[in-house]
C-alpha cells in the first residue's frame, strides 16, 4: 500500500508500506528539522548520588520533567545542576520536520496519513536512500 501527501509548498511526500509492516518515508529533504531524544542517565545518577540519604528519590519518569522546571523569578533551573548534564542522543531521531510539512515524531499515529495506517503509532527513525524508515509498533494487528 502507497499513498502520497502534498505539503504547503506543492511538495510530495510518499508512504510505503513494507512487507515488515514498517513504512518508507520519501520525498524532498532538502530543508528540514530533526530533533533528537534526551539521554538523562548522567544527570539522574548525580542526583541520585546526592540525594542517595533521602528517602524521597524522584523516579526517572518524574525526574524528566522536574529537571527542567524553570524559577522565573530567579532565572534559574530549580535543578540547575542537572540540567546541564541532560545529554543528547546524537545517533537517534526523534522527530523530522521537512520545510512545509509534515511533522512527524515518535508517538505519533500514522493514521493522520491514511486510514490503511491507523494505529500504526511512529517508534524509530532510521535513514534510507531514499529518505527514512518509519519504524512502527505493530499496535494494528
């Protein structure tokens, strides 16, 4: 299955189902955005180390989000300290963003693209020649 998606610019964008139930993602990248995930295990073992004699330890999942919390009023990083050991994982795409569109991220459902892919919810990224593979949960099964 294939279908196409023509973005604000007159771009086309194509999707493939691939017999893994993967889709190939093709089309122009010339100008586009990538983001990539956060790697929070450098900050989250210093801060467990110096909070080891509390018995309050945030878990990770919560340590995500209190780790950028922001003091508007002293202009500071509640967890300043840790915030500046949050790593970026350089080897791994979160996001795509081609100029005019589409966006796409992990999490998303592909279903926004045809019906034919409803459920199909974005897990990886990994570059092909001819443009990126959309690694799928195979949540439609």
């Amino acid at each position: 299955m294939k279908t196409t998606y023509k973005n604000r610019y007159g771009d086309i964008f194509t999707y493939e189902l691939q017999e893994d139930g993967n889709i190939l993602w093709s089309g122009e990248f010339k100008y586009c955005r990538f983001g990539m995930p956060n790697d929070y295990t450098r900050a989250y073992e210093e801060y467990c180390k110096d909070y080891s004699h509390s018995q309050s330890l945030m878990p990770l999942t919560q340590f995500k989000s209190a780790v950028h919390e922001y003091d508007d009023e002293t202009h500071q990083y509640f967890y300043d300290k840790y915030v500046r050991m949050v790593d970026c994982l350089r080897d791994k795409i979160s996001m795509i963003d081609p100029s005019g569109g589409p966006y796409l991220s992990i999490g998303m459902d592909m279903g926004s693209f045809d019906k034919a892919f409803k459920g199909m919810i974005i897990e990886d990224f990994k570059v092909h020649k001819d443009g990126y593979l959309i690694i799928t949960e195979k949540l439609w099964h």
